[in-house]
C-alpha cells in the first residue's frame, strides 16, 4: 500500500517535472525565434541608416561635382556623413543607438537641404557675376574697338593734315650765271665762265601750313655724281639722313613765294658736264630736280 502511493507520488513529480520542461523549451525556443527576429530587424534598420547616409553622401558628391569652385561646407559634410557610415557598419546594431543614428539622419538632411540652398543661392550669384562680367568684357571690346578705330582715324587725319601741310614747289630753275665787274649777273653755259648756280624755286600757297621760319637744302652733284661743296649732312626724326650742297632759308607766310640762292664755285673752274640739282624740305623730302650742261 505504501509502495503503491509512493509509485504514485513519482508519477505526479515526473509528470510536473515534464511540464516544467516542455515549458522550458517552448520557452526557450519561443524566445530564440523572437530574438532572432529583433536582430534580423535591427540589420535590416541599420541597413536603412547605412542606406539613407549613402544616399546623403552621393547627393554631397554630386553637390561638389556640380559646384564650380569647391565649396569647403559641401567637402566638411560629406566628410562628416562618411564617419557616420563607418560608425554604423561596425556598431553592434541595438535599439538605442540606431535611433540615435535615425534622428541623426534626420538632422543631417535638414543641414543638407540648407547647404544645397545656399550653394544654389551662390551659385546664381556667380551666375549672374559671370553674366555681368561677360557683358562689361563685351562693353569693353567694343569701346577698345570703338578707341583703336579713334585712334586709327585720328592717326589717318593727322597723317592727311601732315601730308597736306606739306610745302611744295611749284616751279624750279638753274641758271650758271657769270658776274661781270659791274656787279651784274648774266647767264652763260660755259664751265670756264662761270662762277656761280642760280637756284630758284616758287613754293606753292598752303593755307594749312605752319607759318614762320623754314629752310630748303640744295644739293648741287657734279658731273661725277658728287656734292659739289663742303657736303654738309642733314638727319630727320626718323633716321634718314642725306647730303647737300647749302641750305637756304626763308620766312613762309602761306602765300605763294619765290625763292633764289646761289651756289659759289669750289675752288678752281666748274668741270664740263652734266649738272644735277635738287631741292629737299626741312622733312627731307624730295621737292624738285633739275638739270643742266655746262661746255
């Protein structure tokens, strides 16, 4: 009797005793398959901040390309986002610091709308800089062309007004003269009697010209192509130089004048031969040529 209450008193402990343990495995098992469902959430919610921060990141590097200078903010956030990554890919994923890493997400959009919109801002400034920069360079160009064209045409009138300024001769004439004890002088065409050249020239009226003191130089070759005379030089602004016989000079009212001087002999006889006789301006230019024999 005692055996068979005792035998009882087993079953009822090993029945407990397995309900005590089937609850202990579906426990346990219940709880395995939960955790396993918090940590399968948690990588997935860290994936989505890894996500939302690469996304932020590529709008940044994008934001950098697209800026024509770089813009140091743009750089320093990106930067910072690039951390964050890093900081969230080897985190051990829990509750508390994914939220963390989401409000700061969210922060860090904010702070990127605003950059964007201040680079977009100074990008139009730039922009519109860039537009009047352009326009005043154009405005520029067309006074520098408008000035080189002024100055052209100013070099252009200058240049008429020199050139019609000019002194020239209306007519030229050489005469071998021979001066008789009366003083007077007569032509003649022979060397041996002759002892001076007579050059006479008229220069033309210009009533553009300067008036006031001017001087013509004669030169005077002989028949071997010579400066009869001392062959004195002459040199202007722009480096030409020549050679003549004498220069004569005269007082230029604007009105038509008649000038004459005269060449002495050098020592000796004037040779027989072909005389040559040219008139130079004060500019060296080339007024007039004559030619004459003498027997």
């Amino acid at each position: 009797m005692t055996d068979t209450k005792s035998n009882n008193s087993l079953k009822v402990i090993a029945g407990l005793l397995g309900v005590i343990l089937l609850g202990t495995i579906i426990f346990a098992v219940t709880q395995y398959n939960e955790n396993k469902k918090n940590t399968a959430a948690l990588t997935q919610e860290k994936e989505l901040v890894v996500e939302d921060l690469n996304n932020l990141k590529s709008e940044y590097d994008k934001a950098i390309l697209e800026s024509n200078a770089t813009n140091e903010e743009l750089v320093a956030a990106r930067d910072n986002i690039a951390q964050y990554i890093d900081s969230v890919q080897s985190m051990k994923a829990d509750i508390a610091s994914l939220s963390r890493y989401r409000r700061q997400v969210s922060v860090l959009k904010a702070e990127r709308e605003e950059l964007l919109r201040q680079v977009d801002s100074l990008s139009q400034s730039n922009t519109m800089l860039a537009m009047q920069r352009d326009s005043t360079f154009v405005e520029l160009e067309k006074q520098t062309v408008f000035n080189d064209s002024l100055v052209v045409q100013n070099t252009q009138l200058a240049d008429a007004v020199e050139r019609g300024s000019a002194l020239n001769l209306t007519t030229q004439s050489v005469d071998a003269v021979k001066e008789r004890s009366s003083g007077k002088l007569v032509s003649t065409s022979r060397a041996k009697a002759t002892d001076k050249f007579r050059v006479c020239f008229t220069v033309a009226p210009n009533t553009i010209a300067q008036a006031g003191d001017r001087e013509f130089f004669i030169e005077v070759l002989d028949p071997q192509g010579n400066i009869l005379g001392e062959s004195l030089s002459k040199s202007n602004e722009s480096g030409a130089s020549i050679s003549y016989t004498k220069g004569t000079q005269f007082y230029y009212e604007n009105g038509a004048l008649d000038v004459c001087d005269y060449v002495n002999k050098p020592a000796g006889d004037f040779q027989k031969g072909n005389y040559m006789v040219n008139v130079y301006d004060d500019g060296l230019k080339l007024l007039g040529t004559s030619k004459f024999t003498l027997k």
